[in-house]
C-alpha cells in the first residue's frame, strides 16, 4: 500500500518539534524514542506498519488544542488514534507525522438521566459507556464487536455499529453533539443535549469523517433504558445462500429483531473450537434477538420462527434461560479472535441491500475457488453490513497483494449490487484508492472541498480516505499558497 513520501525538512526538526510539545503537555505526554513510538506503528490493520515521528497522549481539550495549535504552525501532520482497533488502517502513521492519541481522556463529565444523555471524554471505551449507567438500568446502543477496547472517538471517526444496530442504528443515530478541535487549535461545539439543531448538520458531517475534519475531544451521547427482557434464537442452515434468503424474508415480513448475525462453516468451526458454544456443525448459522416484554418476544420469536422453518433448518435452538442465550452470543463475540487464532486474516466491511445476500454470497465463494483463498463470513446480516474473513499466509510472498485484490473485488461486488464500499470500518487506507469505484469526480471533488474548509493546509490524519494522488495533490497546492 503506497504511502506518501515523508518530509525530510519536518524529520530534521524532530528535536524542535519534540520540544515544543514536551512545553505544553505533562511529564509523560510527549514519546519521541524510536523504541518506543513502535508500539502505536500500525492499527489492527497490522499489514501495514510505519512508526511516527512523535506520539503525543493529552489528557484534556486543552490539551489538545495546543498541541494542534503548535503541529498547524509548525507545518506538521497529525494523526489522530483512539484505541488503535481500527481495521482499515485509519489510524496509520507516516514518518513524518505526530500521532494524537486520546486514550488518557476517558472521564464522565455529565450524567442526566432524566433527558437521557451522558457526556464522555473520547478517550474512553465503547463498553464503559455503558458500565456508567447500567446501574440505573440504561444503556449505550452501538455495540461494537471490539467494544471492550475501541474509544467512542474512533467510533465517531468510524460511524461505528454492531450486532444490535439493526434496531438501534449506528454512532450517527446515538450522537447528540461533540466538542471538536480544529487543526490551528480553535476548539468549537457541535449540537448538544437535545435531539438536533438548526443551520447546517455539522453533526453528521463530523461523524464519519476518520479524523479529517478536527480531533473530537468531548461527545454527548444518547442512553437508553434497558429493555425488559431479550431472547436470541439459533438457527442452523444447509448453505450461506439459503440462511440469506431467510434473513430477507425476516427483513420483508416487517418485523424488526434488535440483531441478525450470520457465520458460515468456517466461522463455526473455529468459534465452536475456541468458545465451546455448543454450535452446530452446519454451512450456515443466524443469531436472531428479539427484545421487549414476555408477551412481545413470544409474538416476534412466533412470526420468526415460522419464517425459518420454510427455509428447512437443520437446527432451531430457543434460548430457555439467561446462561443459554450467552452461550448463543459467546461464539459470535469471539469471533475474529477465534479466527485470528488458526490464520491470518483481513477483515473487510462493505454494506449491501438485504435482498441480494444471497447472490453476494454465492458470488463470495466463486470468488474464494478463483483467488485460491479461504473466505470465513461473519457480519450483521439485518442490515446487509458484511464481514468477510479472506484468510491468507503473511509468510508466502504474494499472498497479501493475492488477498488485497481478491478483497478490492468482493467491495467493487458490494457497489455493484447498489451498496457501499464501507459500513463501520471507514475507509482509511484499505479503501481509498476505491473510492472511485463508487463515487464520480465531481463527488470526491466536493467531498475534498469539505476538507479543504475544515484543515486548510491537509494536515490531518494524511493519506487516508481520498485517493492517494488526488490527496497529495491538494496538499501540495494547499502548502504552495502559504
């Protein structure tokens, strides 16, 4: 993956540039030893390495404002990292760059339970949002598969989902207002603790942005009450193609389950050997939750399950009890762990209509025979968010570029059929030179003219998101008219 050429003048002014930093932060907050910058050299997309310049870890808005404010006169890029879970390499460095890492800032700064909000510092974790107010029996929504690790910053740079999105929607859906840093250190806030704001959604073009816009420091998020009870059911199919069919009869019938994950055989496999779920060993495997009161998931589960038997499963497993159903859940959280136990992997996330699952899948696997390479699929089914797994050797010399384009295929597959190159992940570097598969000039064009407002200068978590050349090129011209 090509990157771009660092800047031997901002390289020689290590020493300056770590000085600087070292003035406005506490003990600690600046690392500029090689031996240890190396820990933050790549994300989860572990192809792809490279160590920064410097690495910076404030602890407040403040801070962060300085820090940028010296990085913007001083010419430097930034690079923004939450907990470093991305998969699509949004969080990489260059040589040249200084990387802002936020996971120091991870307090509670408000709770109101009575408007049903609570505001974090984005340092802090997916699952600990909701571990703050579980106690009055509330909940944060999205629910991402690494939520034990990931930061809310990186889910609002990523639009982050998970398994429960289907009925409670992404980051977008549970944002309510952030305060954000811009590139010259100007610190401004973005709606609030209410449901939305007049002028321009300024909310929605932030989240989703992968650190190109600013460094969001601080997020009100929307809580919810937990629910009265949830029940998954299992259901065990013959082939991908058929388990496909049922999850688009389920979406058709108009019922709405607050999950529907789907994991073919090799995914079983490795769950079940690494998790003793007590999975069954079929082609194909559906997670269906319902949620409400007793009364409500009886109705669901009744219309749901009579969906599936049309389909002919070979298994239908009802959680009785609540060690059941995690049982059920186990495997599917241990998912990308399990697999990354037997093989390498590059995780892909690509978004398509629930109606042609079954067609994407077969095509999937015409795809796997054709590359020689193993595809285990794991992904939200509900709302067409797909996982697949393209398991390759790092050892063997040409497997990773074999993988890469088998992957560019199966995400060009996902544009064709009328979705999308990304669902949770971003697009990072993984994606960038792809964009032009799913958006014409003039739409990069105005997408890059956002930035150009946001980050004048393009110092912002470079090379990522818009095509490499067409990046630089706009850096380029931005750095000459200075």
């Amino acid at each position: 993956m090509e990157m771009p050429v660092p800047n031997p003048g901002i390289i020689a002014r290590k020493a300056q540039i770590v000085s600087a930093l070292a003035r406005v932060l506490p003990a600690g907050g600046v690392i500029s030893e090689v031996s240890e910058t190396r820990a933050y050299e790549c994300d989860a997309l572990t192809a792809y390495r490279c160590a920064p310049l410097a690495v910076v870890l404030p602890r407040s808005t403040e801070e962060v404002s300085a820090v940028l404010n010296i990085c913007h006169d001083m010419g430097v890029p930034v690079v923004p990292r939450g907990s470093g879970t991305s998969l699509a390499g949004g969080a990489l460095p260059t040589a040249d760059c200084v990387l802002l890492g936020v996971a120091r800032m991870n307090e509670v700064l408000e709770t109101d339970y009575d408007n049903r909000f609570i505001r974090v510092q984005t340092g802090r974790t997916n699952l600990s949002v909701t571990g703050a107010v579980e106690q009055e029996d509330f909940f944060y929504a999205p629910d991402p598969s690494s939520q034990l690790a990931c930061a809310i910053a990186g889910n609002i740079a990523m639009n982050s989902g998970g398994a429960h999105c289907l009925k409670y929607g992404v980051t977008t859906n549970n944002l309510l207002g952030v305060t954000i840093v811009m590139m010259d250190g100007t610190v401004i806030e973005v709606g609030g603790a209410y449901l939305d704001s007049g002028g321009l959604d300024l909310l929605g073009i932030i989240c989703g942005s992968e650190g190109q816009l600013g460094v969001v420091t601080e997020a009100t998020l929307r809580i919810l009450r937990k629910p009265e009870g949830a029940r998954p059911v299992l259901m065990g199919f013959d082939t991908n193609e058929v388990a496909g069919e049922c999850v688009s009869d389920i979406i058709k019938a108009g019922v709405l389950p607050v999950a529907i994950e789907f994991m073919d055989r090799p995914c079983i496999e490795a769950c079940e050997a690494f998790a003793h779920a007590g999975y069954p060993m079929c082609e194909a495997l559906l997670i269906v939750e319902v949620e409400g009161s007793p009364a409500e998931i009886d109705e669901q589960l009744a219309v749901i399950l009579a969906i599936a038997r049309r389909h002919n499963p070979v298994e239908l497993r009802e959680a009785k009890d609540a060690d059941e159903a995690g049982r059920i859940w186990l495997g599917r959280k241990s998912a990308f762990g399990a697999m990354g136990q037997i093989n390498d992997y590059m995780c892909l996330d690509g978004t398509i209509p629930v109606t042609s699952l079954p067609f994407v899948l077969k095509r999937i696997g015409e795809l796997s025979k054709q590359y020689g390479l193993g595809v285990a699929n794991v992904f939200h089914a509900g709302d067409g968010n797909m996982h697949p797994l393209i398991l390759f050797d790092a050892n063997k010399e040409g497997d990773l570029e074999l993988c890469e384009q088998m992957g560019a295929d199966i995400l060009r597959l996902c544009v064709e059929v009328g979705g999308c190159l990304t669902g949770e992940h971003g697009v990072g570097i993984e994606k960038r030179d792809l964009m032009v598969d799913q958006f014409a000039p003039d739409d990069l064009e105005a997408q890059m003219a956002v930035k150009d407002v946001f980050d004048p200068k393009w110092l912002l978590n470079p090379a990522k998101v818009f095509p490499l050349a067409a990046s630089e090129s706009r850096r380029t011209v931005a750095l000459a008219a200075e």
